[in-house]
C-alpha cells in the first residue's frame, strides 16, 4: 500500500496527517480518499497539488500517474494567491 | 551607505559588512505588489537590497487594504507599482526603487529582468508566474515563488538545472481558484520569502529542492522534498 500524506485543510477533512492507501494510480488513490473521506475531501485531494515519489504528478501522467506500493503520494494545498 | 542603518543586520554572522555590501550591489525584479509583495519588498528595502523593481500593472482597491500594507486609503484608485515605488524610496533613500505599472507577460519578462540578479513572484497568476518562470530559466536567474490560499502558504527557491522549477511543480494545478487572504497570513510567508531572497542574495539556498508549506492554522511549517520533473518543458533533462 502507498503511503498518503495531506496538508493543510485536507488533512483537517481527513482527521489524519498520513496513511495507508491501495491504488495503481493517483486517479485510483483519489477514488479511495472520498470513498474513505467523503466527497468534500474528495474533492479537495483532486485540486491539490499532488506529488508522487516526490515529482509533480500534473508533470508526468496526470491522474494516470502510476503509484506503486512503496510510493509516497502527497496532497499539497495550491498556494498561488498573493 | 550608511552602515548605522544597518547596524543590526551586520552584526548578524552570515551577512557582516562584506554581505551588507553584496546586498547593496543586488538588483530583484519583484513581480505583484499585493498582499505578498508589499511586506516583501519593505523587508528587502530595509534590509538595503541596493535596486528593487517593482512590477504590477493593478490598480489599489479597498479590498486589497486588509492585507496590502503599502497602501492608505488615499491610494485607492492609484497605480501599485507607482506607490509602492514612491513609499519604499521614502522608506529607505538610499536605495533605487523602479515602480513599472505593468502586467509581467511572456512578450516583456525578458525586458523586465535585465541587470537583476534574482526574481520574485508574488503575482496572483499562473501565468505571470510561468513566464517569469520562463525568463529566469533562459537566462539563468534565481526565482522565489510564494503563494497563499487561505491560512496556508508555500514558498519555493528555483535554481534552475539544479532544483524543480515552477513548470515542473504547476503543470496540470488551477491556483486560482479561491482566492482566499487573511494580512496575518500573507505577511507571514511574504516574510519567508524574503528570508529565502536575503539569503540567496548572499549565496544560500536555504529550501533547495524543498516546497516549504506555512499551515497558519497550526502555526507548523513543514519542508516536502520535489524534485525536477524529467519531461518539463522549460527545465527538463530530455
């Protein structure tokens, strides 16, 4: 299993900082999150800016991007307000 | 340059009279003058970061003054990049503050950035913010993003060819979605951001690699390792 870390609001939704999550992709990860969370948190993990083993998931293959089970899959609020 | 301005700073270790002079010799280009560009800027100008040009092609508006602490309500309707200009040289006389009352795109960067040393975005647009990007990375400038969204921030330092740049961290995000500021909050990263700028003034990277999240809500700041993405269009290997 991938292991998930939120920040800011999504980890209030959530009520955890980190854990545990199957899925082969992010689009996969994001299925679990709101089944698990619920739909607000759903939604947010989606806006976020997401990282797979440390690279840009809007980088590489988006929401296909593939996690594995020793990924680390981080949900990092989008700042760019000023 | 009087040194007794900056009697407090020099006595700090890393920065000394050699590192007081370097700032004075340093020119940065900071783009957006809002809510992190304003606390930003004063804090570069009384540090005596030597040249500032001030980009930002908005007017001021009353509901900028909750959190844009270079304007008065007597600003309403001006040009920020003329105030900021004319406020910050008041400030501190001994420096060249530029105000230049445009929109940074792609077409005048370029222009923009000649005879800077580091670029800061402070903008409250992607693309604003992936044109600089653009413009540092063809001429190899520093760039320090920052952004707020509500009581969180984030600030990153690119050093291009050596850490993750902005086309590598904002390909497929949509940043401006909410529009969400609180001063207390942007202040906060606006003074992190000029940490981070005082120091690569100086030669140190103090984030390299690193999103340095700010959560005002749990008053924490946390550092994210990201590296570079291979495919980026305007850092990649490929």
């Amino acid at each position: 299993m991938a292991t998930v870390r939120y920040h800011g609001r999504l980890a209030e939704l959530t009520g955890c900082r980190e854990e545990s999550l199957d899925g082969a992709n992010v689009s996969k990860v994001l299925d679990q999150i709101k089944k698990r969370h619920g739909a607000e948190a759903g939604k947010l993990a989606k806006r976020s800016h997401i990282l797979v083993d440390k690279r840009s998931a809007g980088a590489e293959k988006g929401f296909r991007t593939p996690v594995g089970v020793d990924s680390t899959v981080e949900f990092i609020p989008v700042c760019g307000g000023g | 340059m009087d040194l007794e301005r900056y009697r407090r700073q020099v006595v700090i270790p890393e920065i000394g009279e050699e590192g007081q002079h370097k700032l004075a010799a340093s020119s940065v280009l900071v783009v957006g003058a809002g809510g992190l560009g304003g606390p930003l800027l004063y804090a570069l100008a009384g540090a005596g970061v030597g040249r500032l040009v001030v980009v930002d092609g908005d007017t001021v508006s009353l509901s900028n003054l909750n959190r844009q602490f270079l304007f008065e309500q007597d600003d309403l309707g001006r040009p920020k990049a003329e105030v900021a200009a004319r406020r910050l040289s008041a400030f501190n006389p001994e420096i060249t503050v530029e105000g230049i009352p445009l929109q940074l795109e792609e077409q005048n960067a370029a222009e923009l950035l000649a005879g800077c040393q580091l670029a800061v975005a402070a903008v409250d647009n992607l693309p604003a913010r992936l044109a600089l990007n653009a413009a540092c990375a063809g001429r190899n400038i520093p760039l320090i993003n920052g952004g707020v969204e509500g009581w969180y921030g984030s600030v990153q330092a690119v050093e291009f060819g050596k850490t993750p740049c902005l086309a590598c961290c904002y390909a497929g995000t949509d940043p401006e979605v909410g529009g969400q500021a609180l001063g207390a909050v942007t202040g906060t990263v606006a003074s992190l951001m000029a940490s981070v700028a005082i120091q690569m003034l100086l030669g140190h990277n103090p984030i390299p690699g690193e999103l340095l999240l700010y959560d005002g809500k749990r008053m924490a700041l946390e550092k994210v390792p990201v590296e570079r993405s291979p495919g980026c269009p305007v850092c990649g290997k490929g």
